[in-house]
C-alpha cells in the first residue's frame, strides 16, 4: 500500500505568462513583470539554505541574528542552449559574537546535506555558502 504526501501548487496562465497564486497579489514568474523562474531558483535555494543554516546554528547553540542572504548565480551560456544555472554562491550577513564565529563558519559545511532546495538541483549546480560577521553598526 502505497500513499501519496505530494504537494500540489496550480500556475496561472495569465496574458502570456504564468502566476503563482498568492494573497493579496499573485506572483508573476516572468522576467519583465515580476522574477523569472530562474531567479526564483535561486532565490529558493537561498532562502531554504538559510532556514537551514538558522536551525543548524540554533541546534549548535550559536546565538545569532541574521540580517540577509545575498545570492548570486551564473548560468551556463556556452555548453548548454537551455542556459541553466551552474553555480549559486550565497553569502550570509549575520550577527554573532566574536568567540563563536569560528562555530558558526564550520556549520556552513551542514547546509548542502540538509537542504532539500539544494538536494533536488542538478548536482552540476555548485552552490557555496559563506557567512558574514556583522557588528550592531553595519548595515
């Protein structure tokens, strides 16, 4: 016996492009109107490492206070005709006292494993992860 615990999301078609449905404004996934599906990749793979990274730092006992997540990404231009995405380096710029940043920067390597986002990319795909240590004035 056999059960399904899929997750369904329906995509409007709307005037030549598609919308993820959402209260009170659905989300445009195309380029010139809203992000393109491919910055939403990226996007998701940031921000579920950093829901990640978050739970690892808290299970390790490192207080923090994240700030943001900054994602940059390059696509394959010249071997693939699809372009797909070849690399995502997040950066994260976070807050934590000075004798546990050294903790923190080794609960980077942790994320990768235990993000499902980064799990169901091609493994082509390298996806880094870095932390910046912020102080109460930066930003």
């Amino acid at each position: 016996m056999s059960t399904d615990n899929g997750k369904q999301l329906v995509i409007e078609a709307k005037e030549g492009s598609f919308e993820l449905p959402h209260d009170p404004e659905n989300w445009t996934l195309k380029a010139d109107r809203g992000y393109s599906p491919v910055q939403m990749i990226a996007a998701a793979t940031a921000c579920c490492g950093g829901y990640v990274y978050q739970e690892i730092l808290e299970n390790s006992h490192v207080p923090f206070e994240m700030q943001k997540a900054e994602v940059m990404y390059t696509r394959d231009e010249v071997e693939n005709k699809a372009h797909p995405i070849n690399k995502i380096k997040i950066t994260f710029y976070l807050r934590v006292d000075k004798e546990l940043q050294k903790k923190a920067t080794s609960c980077l390597r942790l994320i990768g494993r235990n993000c499902p986002v980064m799990q169901t990319l091609d493994p082509k795909v390298a996806v880094t992860e870095k932390a910046v240590f912020v102080d109460q004035n930066e930003l």
